[in-house]
C-alpha cells in the first residue's frame, strides 16, 4: 500500500509541472508534419508510391520507434530535474529504503511514457487517416494493425521512459542525461551495426519496428526480451548508483 502511495506521488509530480505538456506539444507538431508529407510529399518519380500499399502506409505510420525516442528523452528530464532541484531529497528523507522509491519512480515514468506513446502513435494515426484519403489514396490498414500500433508505441514510450530514467538516476545532471539518452538511442544503434553487420536485428529501432508488424526478424518474443534488456540495464545502473552515494 505505501509503495502504491509512493507511485501515486510521483505520478503527481509529473502531471503537476509543464513538461509533460511540452512533450505533448512536440508529438502534435510530430503529426503535423508527417500529415503535410502526406499531403505534399511526392517519391522521386513524383508518384505517391510512399503510401500506396497498406505495407507502406504501415512504414509510414508505426510510431514506436520514435516514441522510445521521445520517452526516453523524458524520462531522463523527469529523474535527472529532481537532483537539480532537490526535490528528491525529501523523498528519500520520508522513503529511507531507496530501492522502494526509485521503484516507484520508474513506475511512474513508465506510465507517464506509455501514455506519450499512445498520444503520438493516436495523433499519427488519425491525421494518418484524414490525410491519406484526402490525396485519393485508401486508409489501408485495418483495425488489429492500428491495434499493435498503438500497442506497440504504449510498450515502446514506456520502455524508453524508464531507460531514459535509468541515465537520469546516473547522471544526475539534466543536460548530461540528455545527451546520455541521445547517445544510448540514436548515436550507439547505428555504431553499432557499423561494428557488426549482425547487430542491425537488436538495436531499439528494428525491435520495435518488430512490435509493430514493420518487420519480422528477430521475431516477436525476442524483439519483447531485447528490447527489455535495452530498457532495464540502464534502469538498474541508475538503481545501484542511487543506492551507494549521497542524495546530493
């Protein structure tokens, strides 16, 4: 009961300040812009071949990567503002067990993230749908993929939430956790596939293209374990330095 206490309270915090919705402010400008490529894009031949097929239309429109991104950039704001501020002082003061806090923290990220999955993946969706039809195309996907698209991205936000939480708790420092997020989710993955050809299946972006029914291999339930693994490692580092230093 106090650790759901604890999450309710962290909760709190989050939907108490401005940030959330400045992030929701970036996915509505998100949606925007990928309605007007619809809308005014053209392929080189000056064809609309980009959305032509529901395959395509689900390239185009499967947000998950992109909210793992986003999430993730969250998330290390979200944690890594409580040091700069202090605010994380009295938590650990009233929370002596610092386990059971940071737990709840990254509980509550991981909602806050979800639910900036689903937004941006719904806004992508609808204006998907609006703007499609309006250049004489069809709206080609059916409801169970509209269904794992959402999924996906409400999986994948919150996924990247808790990673981008992780830094935060190690950093401590806003700007540092941003870069470390920024380093983590879209300078690390394509070293990495430069390093070794056989990576390019286990960065966060094919994994979720995976969740999304962009792309098959690696296949579902490892897509779901790695992609785990990419969200927690750092989420447990953050978790053991908490625990061995001073609050400030």
């Amino acid at each position: 009961m106090k650790w759901l206490k604890l999450v309710r309270g962290e909760l709190r915090k989050l939907t108490t300040t401005s940030m959330p919705w400045a992030f929701v402010a970036v996915l509505v400008v998100i949606a925007a812009i990928n309605a007007a490529a619809i809308i005014w894009g053209t392929d080189a031949d000056g064809s609309k071949a980009f959305i032509s097929t529901a395959e395509d239309q689900l390239s185009l429109l499967a947000f998950g990567a992109n909210a793992m991104l986003i999430t993730g950039l969250f998330g290390a704001i979200a944690v890594s503002r409580e040091y700069g501020h202090g605010t994380v002082v009295p938590t650990f003061l009233t929370t002596p067990r610092r386990t059971r806090a940071v737990l709840a923290q990254l509980t509550a990220v991981f909602v806050g993230g979800g639910v900036l999955g689903l937004v941006g993946a719904g806004l992508i969706l609808v204006t998907g749908a609006i703007s499609i039809p309006a250049v004489d195309y069809e709206f080609m996907l059916s409801a169970g993929t509209v269904t794992r698209i959402l999924a996906a991205a409400v999986l994948a936000g919150g996924l990247g939430a808790v990673l981008g939480a992780g830094i935060g708790a190690l950093v401590r420092n806003t700007g540092g956790a941003v870069v470390g997020a920024v380093l983590v989710l879209l300078i690390l993955p394509p070293l990495a596939v430069q390093l070794a050809s056989g990576a390019a299946f286990w960065i966060p972006g094919t994994l979720v293209s995976v969740l999304s029914g962009v792309v098959d291999d690696p296949g579902l339930p490892a897509a779901l374990l790695a992609l785990a693994a990419w969200s927690l490692v750092p989420a447990v580092i953050g978790l053991a330095a908490v625990q061995k230093r001073d609050v400030v």
